[in-house]
C-alpha cells in the first residue's frame, strides 16, 4: 500500500476575504415593543429576509438592558458570520470615543 499524499489544506489564514453577501443594519426604535427594526442595504431577498426574521425573534421583545439581549445579540452575529452578511447595530446612542488630551498654552 502507498501512503496517503498529504494535500495542502487551506487555512484561513491564506484564503482571500470574501465580500459580504448583504448588510443588515439593527436598529433600536426604543423602551416600547417592538424595540427592533431590521434594514437592509443590499444582498439576496430571500436571505435577508430569512435572516431578518431570525433576528427578529431573537430580539423583538428584548430592550438593551435586559439581561438576555447580550446573549441574543451575540447569536446574531454569530448568524451574521456564518451567513456571511455584514451586520450593524444602531442602538441610538453615539459610540464612545477616546478622549482627547487636554492641549496646554504656552504662557507668552
């Protein structure tokens, strides 16, 4: 018997990055339900459709606070990778920023 010829086994680390199949932006609406809405900026119909009811029933009823929308939104975008679609979130508040070292003036 002749031994088995190992083939080169792709990693991810050589594969080129695939563009995304669509984007879907999650948006928060607010305290009263339904307290999400699911847009779509390109990508399949059906997909995003499919895609947008799975979320949807993973975080309909859910505000941010409560203590089951981390795990939820985590499944989401654990179904986003795995779908391959670019996924953003809109909680309606302004991503923190760094802050800015206080500049000093140079007494003349």
């Amino acid at each position: 018997m002749t031994p088995p010829v190992d083939e080169p086994v792709a990693t991810e680390e050589t594969e080129e990055p695939v563009p995304p199949v669509g984007h879907i932006r999650v948006v928060y609406l607010g305290p009263v339900a339904p307290h999400w809405e699911v847009q779509s900026d390109f990508g399949e119909p059906g997909l995003i459709e499919e895609f947008r009811q799975r979320t949807l029933a993973r975080l309909v009823l859910l505000p941010p606070h409560d203590p089951q929308y981390r795990r939820n939104r985590e499944r989401v975008v654990r179904d986003a990778e795995r779908e391959n679609i670019a996924l953003e979130w809109d909680l309606g508040v302004p991503e923190e920023e760094p802050p800015v070292a206080p500049t000093t003036a140079a007494a003349v």
